[in-house]
C-alpha cells in the first residue's frame, strides 16, 4: 500500500508544533502559509482524523495529533538519518562497524561488553528514549563497543564523549587517545554526535573543543565541569560560577558546537545562565 502522506507534509506538521504556529513554520520551512495550511489539512482529510484543535487563534494538538507528532518525527528523522547515512557512504565510510581484537584477547570478554551495552541500549529505547549519551569514556575500543551495540540494536541517535586531562604534551584521555583521535575515531565507530564531558573547567573545555572541531565538521557534544573541585571548610566546591561559564558557552557556541550542558558542579542556576546566554 502506497503512503497517502508525504514527508514534506509531515514536515509540515512538525513545524506547526515546533515552531509555534502556522505563520512561524512557513517561515521556517520557507513556503507559504497557506501551503502550510494545506499539508495538515490533506493529513486530517486522508486520514480522517483531526490533529489540531483551536483555542483561541492557537492551534493545539489534539490527543490523536499528539500520537501523529511523536510518530512523525520518528519519521522524519529515520528520513534524515537515511540521508546522512548515504551521504557518509558516498565520502567513502564504510557500511559497517567491524570491531578488531588482538588474538590473545580473551574474545568472551568483549562478546560479553557488547551484549551488556546491548541490553541497556534496548531497554532505553523501550523505555522511549529518543538517543543514548556514552559518555565519560577513555579508551576508542570500549566507546567502539558501546556505539556498535546501540547501532546493531537499535534505532537511537548515539552520542559518545570522552574525557581528557591536559598535560605538557596537550590533551589526552587516561589510555592516550587525543580530542582528534576521538573525534574521527567516534565519527568511524558510528557516532552520530561526539564530543568531551566532564574532567575540566569551561576554559580548558572551549581549547578542547577546537581540537576536535578541527577534526571534524560534524555535530559536537561538551558538557562542562564547574572547574576543578576544592576542598574548602569540611566541603567540596567547584568554582566556576553561572555567569563565567555562560561567558565561555557563547565562545563554544561560535565554535559550532550544537550540544552544551554541564556536567560535575553544575546545577540549575548554571543552566539558567547557559541557556540566557545563548538565547539572549
């Protein structure tokens, strides 16, 4: 059976959500209100459904147009990631993930780590996840594992982070693996989305960032420490306040990094500021 929808039309719904209303979707889509308009309207005719209710002059989503929304930007993302996957084989990615181990490696170890990963990644997007953060890693090979899992598995966006110290000859993770490194390594395993969490301060966070930005045009991921931790009166703090992090936030958002959050430290009020920061 043919689909009576398309994916424009679909697209068209998701926008009226997203962005608000019918006039700031056809803004965002570029097309015309009315052919906004007309694309929910030929979904509520074939389908012999209503999806928006108005109150007032604003459309609301009716309980059968909430169900339409969620499986439609399934959908439309499936559609998105079809794409990118063909655009990454034709630049020459390869198709699938194969994972390589030294022979004396004992081979029931790593069957073992792909099946625990598995079970978590599954029972995440049974539980109606939309995409996994691995995150705090230090070795390609385990964050490999992780990524394969998920991907083989299951349909989630995966996202994969790693945590680096700085030294006297830059920035590696405890096993060696450099922000470039884990950059292509990430990208190659089948990340969708990599980047660092964790481990450092926002200023020694943005340096990192620059390293990995130059290793890859892709979506990048930094969740930021509140600084190093310090032991002051009985207590550990973590220095760096809302507003000096939101200040380096807007110097990782001119860096292209889609992604941005906190990590050890961080509370509300740094997310507060972050998200002022950026929206202001």
């Amino acid at each position: 059976m043919s689909a009576k929808i398309t994916l424009d039309q679909w697209q068209a719904l998701l926008a009226v959500v997203d962005e608000g209303g019918y006039a700031n979707a056809a803004e965002a889509l570029d097309k015309s209100q009315s052919a906004i308009s007309y694309a929910v309207q030929k979904i509520e005719t074939e389908l012999g459904v209503r999806a928006f209710s108005l109150e007032g002059r604003k459309a609301k989503l009716t309980e059968t147009g909430q169900m339409l929304y969620r499986q439609a930007k399934v959908l439309v993302e499936e559609a998105e990631r079809i794409e990118s996957t063909a655009i990454q084989l034709s630049q020459g990615w390869e198709p699938l993930v194969r994972v390589a181990a030294d022979a004396l490696f004992p081979q029931h170890c790593m069957l073992s780590a792909l099946d625990a990963f598995a079970q978590q990644a599954v029972a995440l997007e049974e539980g109606g996840a939309d995409g996994v953060v691995i995150e705090t890693m230090t070795a390609l090979e385990e964050a490999t594992l992780a990524i394969k899992a998920t991907k083989d598995n299951t349909k989630l966006i995966v996202m994969c982070t790693m945590t680096f110290d700085p030294g006297p000859r830059g920035f590696f993770t405890m096993m060696g693996v450099t922000p470039q490194q884990a950059a292509e390594g990430l990208t190659s395993a089948g990340a969708d989305v990599v980047g660092a969490n964790c481990g450092n301060g926002i200023e020694v966070m943005v340096q990192v960032a620059k390293e990995m930005r130059q290793a890859t045009e892709g979506h990048l991921l930094l969740h930021s420490n509140a600084g190093i931790p310090q032991f002051k009166d009985g207590e550990i703090v973590y220095p760096e306040s809302p507003e000096f992090m939101a200040e380096h936030f807007r110097t990782l958002a001119g860096l292209g990094v889609k992604i941005l959050g906190g990590c050890c430290g961080t509370g509300p009020d740094h997310i507060r500021a972050l998200a002022k920061a950026l929206k202001g």
